[in-house]
C-alpha cells in the first residue's frame, strides 16, 4: 500500500510544523521510499515512488512548498532479506 496510515498523520504533522517554522525551515528533505522483497524489482520501484509521493503530497497539504520535497525510491534494494518484518516504509533524509 502507498496511503499515508492515520498513526502516521501525528509525527508527519510534527515534520511540516518543523519544516514550516522550525529548525528545518528552508531545508530541502529527500524522501526515500522503500518496500519489501515480494514482487519485481519494476513493481517495487514504482511502488517506493508511490509511498514517498504519499508522504510528499501530505506534506505538500501540510503547507510545506512542493519544492523543498524530493520524493524518490529504493524499491527493494535495502530490504531485509527475511519476509518478516516486511521492510514499507519511508525515509527523510536532509538535502546538503
């Protein structure tokens, strides 16, 4: 799944607040989407791409310029190699 979970909506409010006015104003943030090992690598990719735009759209609504959001995806790459846990998530990184 890419949807933004509701359990997720509180740190992700915490981060534009942080982005908007805190100590990560005027900074740009990658967003890294990863996946589990299931599926093909093509399926995967799109499917990281997916999770980190989720995020990015949510952050976008948030208030925080589109511009200073960089959704990417990892696929499978980093994935554990064990089907549990599964490896969903995404990832912020600072752009220097």
């Amino acid at each position: 799944s890419s949807h933004v979970e509701p359990t997720d909506t509180p740190s992700l409010r915490v981060l534009a607040d942080c982005m908007k006015s805190g100590p990560l104003a005027n900074r740009t943030i990658r967003l890294v989407g990863h996946t589990d090992v299931r599926g093909s690598d093509p399926y995967n990719d799109r499917l990281g791409f997916r999770r980190a735009e989720a995020i990015r759209g949510y952050l976008m609504k948030a208030g925080v310029s589109p511009d200073r959001l960089i959704a990417v995806s990892r696929g499978k790459v980093d994935a554990q190699k064990s089907p549990d846990p599964w490896d969903r998530r995404v990832d912020f990184e600072i752009v220097e």
